[in-house]
C-alpha cells in the first residue's frame, strides 16, 4: 500500500472513529485488570466471589430492563426524522421505567429465595435493579452518540465514568476499608452519577415524553425476541467456569481466567470497531448502493483474514507476555489462549454479518440461533472437559463461536441480500448502473 493510500485510510472517519473507541474501550477495560494488585491486598476470595455474583446479577437484570432498547433507537435513527426520533426515545425510556419497576418488585419479593439459590445478601438484590437501569440509560445516550458518529464524546464519558468507578472503589475499600461492600459502593456512585448525567443530556436533547403506541409496540418487538438471545449470549460465555469447577477444580478456573482475559483482547478490538462500522454500515445500506455493497463485501473479507491472522499472533506472544505478566503458578494459562483468541475471532466475524438482521429488525432470528448454539456449548463443554480437561471449554467456547457465526451469516444473507458468492463478478461500471 502506497504513501497516498495509507494517509487516505488514517484520515477516513471511520479509521479514526474506530480508533477513538478501541483506545477508550482498552482503557475501560485496561484500568480495572491493572488494579487488581492492589485490590487482591483488601479482598478476600470471599469478597471477590460476592463482587463477581453482583456482576452476574446485574448481567441478567440488564437482559430484563434494558431489553436491548438502544439497539432499536439505533436502527431507527437513519429510518427517522429527527422529532420522530426523539418521541420514540422518549417511549424507549418510558419502557425502561416500566421495566426497571417490575425487576425491581420481583427482586424485593422474592429476595430470601435468590439470596439463598445465588450465596448473594438479599439486602442488596434491589440495588441490582437500580443500577441495571442506571447502565441501561448510559447506554441508550452511548448508543446515539454512536451513530452520530460522536465517537470523541463516546470515548470520554466511558473513561471518565471508569475513572470514577476505579477512585471511588479505592477509596471506599482502601481507605475505609469496607470490602466488598466498598467495591459494589464504588460501582453504585460511578452508574448513578453518570446515569444522571445521561438523563440530562437526553431530555436537553434526544428525547420528548409523548407516549406513542406504535413506537413502544415497535420496540418491544425489536427487544423481546432478543431475550433469549442474551440470556443464551450470557450461558455461553459463562457455563463454561461452572463446568470447571464441579468437573477439575477451582485452581484450574483459575487459570481458566487468566488465559480467557488475555484471548478476550481480540474482543476488545473487534467490539471497538463494529461500534464505528455499524452507524457505517447502516448509513450506506440505506442508500442501497450496488456500487457500495459490492465494496463492503471485499472489506469484509479482508477483515475476516485480518482478525485471525490477529489471533494467531496473540497466540504466538501469549507465552512470553505472560511469563512476565502473571506469577509463575499461572504462566500455563496460555495454553487457554489459543482457543479463546480464535473463538473471538469468530465473534468478530459475527459482528459483521450480524448488523444486517439488525437492519431489517428480524431480531427474532438470532434468539434460535443462540438457543441452539447455547445448548451445544453445554454439550461440548461437558464431553471436551471429560476428554481434555479445562482446555476443553476452550476448545467448546471456539466451536461455538464458529457455529454460531456461520448460521447468523448464512441467516443474514436470506433477509439482506448482499453479494457474497458473486463480489468478484461486478465490476465498478456494474455496480453503479445498479
């Protein structure tokens, strides 16, 4: 690639939008992995174990609340003029509200029953609900943001909500020594905080409260059939430690772990760039273009090629950067990484054929998929662990991946007719008289 051509690509926009959000994304994620020295000195296992069911809770509450609301506003917003837009967002919170109220009752009645299935303190299960909605408004002025293509604001209010997150958490455990207790506080301050300003933002800006009929019922209709898509999602990516630890042990969930956040660094990437492309990608669909599917398609495959040769090379260097990175006890952790890196690879993949099904709201299609793949991901998980031990799940978390990338692709291309198989064939003249 010459001089000329690499200075185009470092100015397009969507370089650079991917580049905004990849560095703040690495922060997010960066900042609290390189705490953990110093979290591990106040924190007992115990302590961890009851932070790590937190997470889990709010995971599922989230499903529940936020019923991937935002993912609607952000298909919507090339479909919609702009005061349109801000009633349907309007009605999205009105949902969230709702929502939000009745996660919030079954937790309140039902809280010794989830206390005791879970090892949680039922006092706190109602704080579940109140920062699932707090994160769920984040997200939805993330989200707009995002397809305004307002990645440098994106960028900031993620870091800057960490940053709070990590203070505030150091300080209550650190300094008032309060444990766990500190750590889910500092977790409460960061979400409230941000979510308030997340609510001021959209109702200065984004959102009219007018109750639409049409515009709840579309949105429901877009985030009801994700619901077991994510809770498949969720079973996915964690049935995998559970199955560890009844069928090896915990010290090889342990290194599980370790190995599992060093091959996540490719998802990192790839989450960074489908949130540049997919407002992209959208934006270029609707003006339906041959000329600009056919350039699509070629992207896409050079990204496909580019993702796994990416894995293979963290792969490669996993041994060394671990040998100083991790304590001697967890340097066999890499043997995890291979898998987990290519099964993220085939999650990456997943997200750019997944947008299409986006695009024309079919979202009940991936709640099969997911369902299918979740259940094969249990069997995979419980034969591979028997014959190869814990490397097995990661053996079971990249097969999985991999289905589940190719049925969403083959899926895609049936409601989105794109050129695939006959890329190749259409030359430019082509492409524009159609």
């Amino acid at each position: 690639m010459n001089r000329q051509k690499l200075s185009y690509v470092f100015k397009h926009k969507l370089f650079k939008a991917a580049s905004t959000y990849t560095i703040s994304n690495v922060i997010r994620k960066a900042v609290p992995f390189l705490l953990l020295p110093v979290l591990t000195r106040f924190l007992s296992p115990s302590d961890y174990g009851t932070v790590a069911t937190f997470q889990i809770l709010l995971a599922v509450s989230i499903v529940f609340i936020g019923l991937n609301f935002h993912g609607a506003v952000g298909v919507n917003f090339f479909k919609m003029e702009k005061e349109k837009l801000k009633i349907y967002s309007g009605n999205v919170i009105l949902l969230l509200l709702t929502n939000f109220i009745m996660v919030f009752f079954l937790l309140l009645v039902f809280k010794p029953l989830i206390s005791r299935w879970v090892t949680f303190p039922e006092s706190w299960l109602p704080v579940v609900a109140v920062i699932a909605l707090a994160q769920s408004l984040c997200t939805l002025l993330l989200t707009i943001w995002q397809v305004e293509n307002r990645a440098l604001s994106y960028g900031l209010f993620q870091i800057l909500q960490t940053v709070i997150n990590v203070c505030a958490s150091l300080f209550f455990v650190v300094v008032l020594g309060w444990k766990w207790q500190g750590r889910l506080t500092g977790i409460i301050v960061a979400s409230t905080c941000f979510a308030c300003i997340s609510t001021i933002v959209l109702k200065k800006k984004y959102v009219t409260f007018h109750f639409h009929k049409s515009y709840a019922k579309d949105a429901l209709y877009y985030g009801i059939p994700l619901i077991p898509h994510a809770l498949g999602a969720w079973i996915i990516t964690s049935i995998d430690r559970i199955f560890i630890n009844s069928m090896v042990g915990l010290s090889a969930t342990g290194l599980y772990v370790v190995g599992y956040q060093i091959g996540m660094i490719i998802e990192f990437f790839a989450q960074s760039f489908n949130t540049a492309w997919s407002p992209f990608l959208f934006e270029k669909l609707r003006e339906g273009r041959m000329s600009a599917k056919v350039r699509i398609v070629k992207f896409t495959y050079v990204y496909f090629i580019a993702i796994v040769v990416m894995a293979g090379i963290l792969s490669f260097v996993s041994p060394y950067f671990l040998k100083y990175f991790v304590s001697k006890s967890f340097f066999s952790s890499y043997q995890y990484v291979i898998w987990i890196a290519l099964g993220y690879a085939a999650s990456g993949m997943y997200y750019m054929v997944v947008n299409y099904i986006f695009f024309v709201k079919k979202t009940y299609l991936l709640a099969w998929v997911t369902f299918f793949t979740a259940c094969v991901n249990a069997l995979l998980n419980y034969f591979l662990i028997r014959c190869n031990g814990a490397v097995g799940a990661a053996q079971a978390t990249t097969i999985s991946f991999f289905l589940t990338f190719v049925l969403v692709w083959a899926l895609s291309a049936k409601v989105y007719k794109m050129p695939w198989l006959s890329f190749w064939k259409i030359s430019e003249k082509q492409a524009v008289k159609e």
